[in-house]
C-alpha cells in the first residue's frame, strides 16, 4: 500500500509538472506545427527547384543561378544549427509524451506526425546544405557538368538498346492500330541488301502519334528496325523518356547520328523538329517546316546513306489545333504548345504511308562540307517527301473505307449478311405446307423465272376413277448460297386418303434439281 501511494503521488507530480503543462497547451503546439510545417514545406520547394526538368532550360537556370546567390538562402544556411535545435527539441518532447503517457489518443497521433515531419525536416536540410554548397560560386560548372552526364547516358542506353519483339510492340500499339488501320504503299522502293546505311526523312505530323506505327509495319515487313531521333526535351522529363527510350527513340544530335550510321543502323529522322510537331492555329496541314536545316543532309552525304523519302497524312486531319499556348519562354525556345480539341469519333480515320524513290546520297562524292550539295540534297529529299503526301491525300479521298466509322459499319454488314441468310433459308424449311399449291417466291432471275408453277415436264399426276381422294401440293424452295449458284428445288408430294372399297393407283413423281439432272422414283 505504501508503494502505491509513492507512486500515485509521483504520478500526481508528473502531472502538475510545467513540462507536461507545457505539453498539453494547445496554444504551444499550433504555433509550432505552423512552424514546423513551414520549414518542412521550404524545404521541399527548394529541392523541387533543383529538380526541374531540363526540358524548362530558362526556368530551371534562372531558379539555380538565383538559388547560388541567393541573400534569402545565405541566410536560411546561418540559421541552420537553430533549425536542427529545433527539430531535435520537437523529437524529444513527444517521445517523452509518448513514454510518460501523458497525452490523450488525438495528442497521441499528433505527437507521431511531428515526430515524422522533424526526421523528414532534417533530412532535407542536409540534402539542401550538399546541394547549394555545391551550386554557391559554380552554378555554371555544375550545369555544364550536369548536361555532359545526361549525354554519356543518353549514348550508353542508345549503344545498350536491343529491339523488343514483334509481340510486344503489337501488345503496345494494339488499341490505337486498331483505330488506325494504317495503309502502306511503295515498298518496293526499300532496299532489301543494301550495303549503305538507310535513312528515312519525313514529315512529322502532329505530336508524331503516328511514329509507332511507321516503326511497328517497317520491322514486321522488311525486319528493319530503325532508330528514330527524338527531340532534346524528350529526355529530360524522367517517365516520358523511359517510354521513349522502350521504343528505340535517341537523342537526336549529331553525335548520337554519327556513332549510329558508322554502326550502320537504319535511323528515322523528321527534319521538322518540335516546330513541325507543335503545329499552329495559322499553319497548313501537313506542312514542312524543315527552313534552312542541312544536318540530315551533311550526315548522309557524310556515311554515303540510302535515302528513302517517308510522307504520312492521316493524323491531322484528326487532330485539330485550338490554342496556341505560348511555351516558349519556359523552354527558352520559339515554340508555341497546342491546345488539341478533343477529336470527334467521326474524325478518327485510316493513317496512310507511303516511301518514296531511293537516293542515294553517295553521288555527291561524300563532300559533306559543301553547303551547295547539302542543300540540293535536302530539296531533294523535300521534293519526294511532298509528292509523297500529294499521293497520300488522293488515295485517302478515293478511299471508301477511310473514317473509322465507315469501317465499322461495313463489318456489322459482313456480320449481320450470314446471320440473315441462315435466317431466312430456316424459316422457310420450317414453313408448313399449305393444302393447296403454293409457290414461293423465287429470284427474278431468267433461270429461275419458270419455277413459279408445275408444269407436264416437272410433274406427273395420275388418277383413276375410284373412291379415293388424292391432293398434290407443289412447294417451290430457293436457297440463296453465298459462293454457289442458287438452286431450287421442286418437291411433289403426293397425299392419298382412301376411304372404304379403294382401288390402289400407282403413281409416278419426278424430282427435278439444278434444271441439269432429273431422277425418276417409283
């Protein structure tokens, strides 16, 4: 009993204490969550600062050379030991709560978040002191470090890539080939043994949906797996690049090209670049939007590559453009993000490709260093490209199946057509007969124009005098067959009811088939 007193007077102690007074004011500890949330908050934009996408090239430099001379920062860096004070103090006092039992459930809970935030609050304060320690004075070094790494990586995974199978790339793109249904033309002008590297030039439609495609038909076909070089921005947003990277796309710079022609691997190339992707409000569908760009042509004449101008039309007709949305000062280039209106199925149709007439980039005597030859080359290939596309938007305005929705009702046709001939036929052989002659009818054809009613030829009906009563009914039947000719078929059947004192009459029935062949029954 005494030891029980101690302790309950021990416990009373505890609980008139000033730090547990402390620890239950409610006052305290909101003004220390708004505290300690705010820190913790500060802390992951600064983080998230450092880690904008590349792709923002003005953003992202303005925020890190602002970061790296910062006063704000400079100061945030002298108050770091107060800071660590801080959430080492917040650490303390709700694991005493806890121990000590001196909190309600609600604190409880409460006392584990901000035990949380102080550990996550630490942690980025000495993420944030590595970072900036390392920006403060090198801001542009460590840039241009940054950027030499990302493209070491991009030419390891480019050296490192190995084409997926044909199965899973038709696992990728089986809802939108469906939607597609995408139509090729002019392969007899691919090279099947060609000794010179391939390149593939062509017009780069809207956001470039149609690329997969063009990749998926150029391997099934002709086991060519072609190397498509993609944007820089591409690459620097992290998911975006992975998806990306599994479809064999590169960083399209002339490093990346050049190691890829001397391993003499097909490559894709759309001189148009992100401004033939990002198309306007004020832009013509499906035009080049090259300008003066002469790399594609130095590189092939460079290798001696085979040129196989590629022109695609479908897409945007699909795809119509509502808003420019101005991007370019994020980016830090002349760009403008379209606003797509969201397409009406009646708009989803076929995607035509077609290649064009090899050139061989080889006659201009590999002087890749005379601008002369690289831009007659480039109008070349332009040429080709455009004529290609003229060709396409004829054949897609004398396609009858060209819009999605026409294919779909062609195929319920084709679906419906068997069910309803199998339809028709079953009810007819299931019709009963009637006891007079009727004839069905039958198809206006002149083979079949003299089936309506028996004639002496197809029917033979003897009766002698007796006290018999005999009714014939003559049923006429047409099956229509989708790959035989039709047929029909005259059945004579003869129904003899007798009454008292009958006398038995023979009677003959003659079965006449395909107007070709008669049998006789007795």
């Amino acid at each position: 009993l005494g030891n029980g007193t101690a302790a309950a007077l021990r416990a009373d102690e505890i609980d008139h204490s000033p730090l547990v007074a402390l620890l239950r004011s409610p006052t305290v500890w909101l003004m220390t969550d708004v505290l300690l949330w705010g820190i913790v908050i500060t802390e992951m934009v600064l983080v998230l600062v450092y880690t904008i996408p590349n792709a923002f090239t003005r953003l992202r430099r303005a925020m890190i050379y602002w970061a790296a001379s910062s006063s704000s920062l400079r100061l945030a860096e002298r108050l770091n030991l107060p800071t660590i004070f801080f959430f080492l103090g917040i650490l303390v006092t709700q694991l005493y709560a806890i121990f000590f039992e001196v909190t309600t459930d609600a604190m409880f809970y409460k006392s584990q978040q901000r035990i949380m935030l102080s550990i996550s609050g630490w942690v980025l304060l000495r993420l944030l002191e590595r970072i900036y320690f390392l920006l403060r004075n090198n801001a542009s070094a460590f840039m241009k470090l940054e950027d030499e790494s990302i493209k070491e990586r991009n030419v390891r995974e480019m050296l490192e890539f190995k084409p997926p199978s044909l199965k899973a790339l038709k696992l990728q793109l089986g809802l939108y080939k469906w939607l597609a249904n995408p139509r090729f033309s002019g392969w007899e002008n691919i090279p099947s043994d060609c000794s010179k590297p391939l390149m593939f030039v062509g017009n780069h439609p809207t956001f470039a949906i149609d690329t997969p495609l063009l990749i998926y038909e150029l391997y099934k076909h002709k086991n060519i797996f072609v190397r498509a070089m993609g944007d820089h921005m591409h690459f620097y947003l992290p998911v975006w690049r992975s998806i990306m990277s599994s479809l064999g796309v590169v960083d399209g710079n002339r490093d990346i090209c050049s190691k890829l022609m001397g391993l003499g691997q097909p490559i894709l190339v759309y001189p148009g670049g992100a401004r033939e992707v990002f198309k306007r409000t004020t832009d013509k569908k499906y035009a080049l939007k090259w300008n003066n760009r002469l790399g594609f042509a130095r590189l092939a004449i460079q290798f001696g590559c085979t040129i196989i101008p590629t022109s695609s039309v479908g897409t945007e007709d699909m795809l119509e453009v509502a808003y420019d949305l101005p991007a370019g000062k994020l980016i830090g280039r002349d760009l403008t993000a379209p606003i797509i209106k969201p397409p009406h199925p009646k708009r989803l149709q076929r995607v035509y490709f077609h290649f064009g007439t090899a050139i061989d980039a080889s006659t201009y005597n590999y002087d890749y260093e005379d601008i002369t030859k690289c831009e007659h080359l480039r109008d070349h290939v332009k040429r080709g490209v455009k004529n290609g596309i003229r060709h396409l938007q004829k054949e897609q305005g004398e396609d009858p199946d060209r819009l999605h929705v026409n294919r779909l009702a062609t195929s319920v046709k084709k679906i419906k057509l068997p069910f309803a001939r199998f339809a028709s036929s079953s009810a007819i052989l299931t019709s009963p007969a009637s006891p007079n002659v009727s004839t069905l009818p039958s198809p206006t054809s002149p083979r079949h124009s003299n089936a309506a009613a028996p004639s002496s030829e197809t029917a033979n009906f003897v009766q002698t005098p007796s006290e018999s009563t005999t009714t014939t009914t003559t049923t006429t039947i047409t099956t229509h067959d989708p790959e035989q000719s039709s047929h029909h078929v005259d059945l004579i059947s003869t129904h003899t009811t007798t009454e008292t004192k009958t006398s038995t009459t023979s009677t003959k029935t003659s079965e006449t088939l395909d107007d070709d062949a008669t049998y006789s029954t007795p």
